[in-house]
C-alpha cells in the first residue's frame, strides 16, 4: 500500500492473484496515475485473462489513455472513441508480432494462435480531475469506461455513486482488434465548484470484499484485503486505486 500527497491524496495497491504469483506469471492489471499541478489524469485496466495476453492489453491501452488524458484539450466521448480506435490499430500491429513458442504443443499451439487472431481485451475506467483555479477556471471531473471493474464517488462521506447508473457490464471492454467491443464507453463528466470533500475509489473485480463498505478503509485493512489470507490468496488479480481532494 503506497501514497502520494500534492494537490491531490493518491493512495494505491496491487496484487496478484494467487495463481498467478505460483506460476511466476504476469498479473493482468495495470494501473497509472499523473498529478500536474491542480489536474489528476488516471486509468485503471483489468485484462481479460480469457482473451490472448491480457496483460499486453491492460498496459498498452492504460499507457495509450493516460498519455491522451495529459495532452487532450478538450475530453469527449467522441474523441475518446477515436482515441480507443487508433490504440486498437496501433495495438494490433504490435501484437501480431507476438509468436507462440515453437516447442509448445500443437493442439495448444492452435488454440493459442485462434485467441492472437481473435485479438487481446481489457476493461478500462479513466478520467481527469481538475482543480477550481484561481482565475476563474472551473473544476471538473470528467470519467469514462467499460466492463465491470467498481467505480465509487464521495463527498462529505456521502456516496454519489448512483449518478453512474447500472453500467458496469463484464461484456463490455476494449479489444486490440476492435477497439470498443459490446457497447460504446460509458461518460460522466460534473462540475466541482467546491474545492475539498471529495474521494474518488476505484478497483478491479479481485477486490470485490469492497464492495458494501462505504467508509474510508485504512492503509492496513486494504492490506489485509490484499493478503487474503482468508481465501489461501487472491482468487483474481486486484487493483485499488484512490483519490482524495
């Protein structure tokens, strides 16, 4: 469990599952943020360990959005659908570079070579926060996503979460070959006249034990959901992301 404190609170955690830690593997989340002066950029990936290298595309679509995020002037879902597109082209160049292993066995081998074709999927949540600044720029917050990773909204320790609506659909992510696939990105974006009292908490699905806490969850408590020692382990890879202003 780490922290950052400038304008913003950033407190973040990652774990592998279980699995995944006995077979040396890779986990299949990615997490980013950037604090520029009164702006917060972040994403939050969750891989879709069905699809082929579901770790490739957590990073490469994370890395592609928080890049966007710092450079974009004006946030939209229309740009950000073009954005989501170019890194699907961009991906898939990159990944069809990717060779099954020659001593791998061949009826694997096929089914591997089937899932590279059929590309790599992630579920995504970002967005930027700005700060109110003193020359009459007005805060906002502005977020987006696909597939079924939490996204939670305090202030003044009441939960705003409702304004999302019921959109967090696992069938819903984004995929190398295709960029959004079973919907479009879900947008929220509000205006923040009021500097302080807010928390934004996100997760991937490995740390659902979250999910009926309402209450600001200290540094150890999130460590022990990260240990697991309950269930022998994480049963999924998690992701804990958490932003105070």
């Amino acid at each position: 469990m780490s922290s950052i404190k400038q304008d913003f609170t950033c407190r973040y955690a990652y774990g592998r599952a279980a699995e995944t830690v006995m077979l040396s593997e890779k986990g299949q989340d990615y997490m980013a943020f950037a604090i520029d002066g009164g702006v917060c950029s972040f994403v939050l990936c969750d891989g879709v360990g069905l699809s082929y290298r579901g770790d490739f595309a957590s990073r490469f679509l994370g890395r592609g959005l928080l890049a966007w995020l710092r450079n974009c002037s004006e946030l939209s879902q229309h740009h950000l659908e073009r954005e989501l597109q170019a890194l699907a082209t961009a991906s898939s160049q990159e990944s069809d570079r990717f060779e099954v292993k020659d001593n791998t066995p061949q009826l694997l081998k096929e089914v591997l070579q089937e899932k590279q074709r059929l590309g790599s999927e992630a579920m995504y949540i970002c967005g930027r926060i700005e700060q109110p600044g003193r020359f009459q720029r007005k805060g906002k917050l502005w977020l987006a996503w696909q597939g079924d990773s939490r996204l939670r909204l305090f202030n003044q320790h009441m939960e705003m979460s409702s304004r999302f609506g019921d959109n967090f659909r696992t069938a819903e992510r984004w995929s190398t070959r295709s960029g959004p696939i079973g919907g479009k990105p879900h947008v929220y974006e509000c205006r923040l006249d009021d500097l302080t009292g807010y928390r934004l908490l996100m997760y991937s699905d490995g740390l659902n034990d979250l999910d009926p806490i309402c209450d600001w969850v200290p540094d150890d408590q999130v460590q022990v959901l990260m240990n697991a020692l309950h269930t022998g382990g994480l049963e999924d890879d998690a992701s804990f992301l958490e932003i105070v202003w």
